[in-house]
C-alpha cells in the first residue's frame, strides 16, 4: 500500500496508507484527515475535497477532466497551478510518498 503524506496549512503531516484503486480522498477520509470535507461523497460535485499536489508530481497523475476544472473554479481557497480533487486522483504505487497539501478552508 502506497503511503501518502498529508500537510496542514500549519505545516503539521499525517502519514497514511492508502490502497491502490481507490481515490486520494477516500483514504483521506479513512484516515480522518482534518480539512477533507469531502460532502459529496466524491462525485465530483461539491469542492470540498480541494487540494494542492506538487507541479512536479501532477506528471504522476492523469490531467484533471472538464468536470474537474469546472469544480475547480469554484473553490474557496486560493487555485493554484497543483489545485486538485482528491475524489479524482486514484491510488496508485507511483503515488507512495507523494505530499498533499491542505488548503487553509473548503468553504
């Protein structure tokens, strides 16, 4: 199981196992990562499970959908370049040790 490494805003970590296949939002949730609200239930329809990846490791992940995008220029915290949904980045070995960052608020 990869391990991601969740960073808060106050720079604070949570190391956590995610299996492979599933989302980055659902082992957040799993793992009661503080700051993932994630209200829809990752359905890519609520922007609460907004987070930031590295622009380096966006290239270990596939290019955020139309959808996506959509959602993305709804969030209350600041987009960045590395603005993502957790609900749709899935799992993978290559993720292990992949930092996420933790926007200050979801809403």
């Amino acid at each position: 199981m990869p391990e991601l490494i969740f960073r808060q805003p106050d720079g604070s970590t949570q190391l956590v196992s995610a299996e492979n296949g599933s989302s980055v939002m659902q082992a957040a949730i799993r793992a009661n990562v503080r700051g993932i609200e994630a209200e829809c239930g990752g359905a890519c329809a609520c922007a609460t499970c907004h987070v930031y990846i590295a622009p380096s490791d966006l290239l270990l992940i596939p290019a955020a959908k139309e959808e996506e995008e959509d959602m993305l220029d709804g969030v209350c915290a600041e987009r960045r370049e590395g603005s993502r949904l957790a609900c749709q980045i899935t799992v993978t070995d290559a993720l292990g040790g992949m930092i996420i960052d933790i926007p200050d608020r979801q809403y």
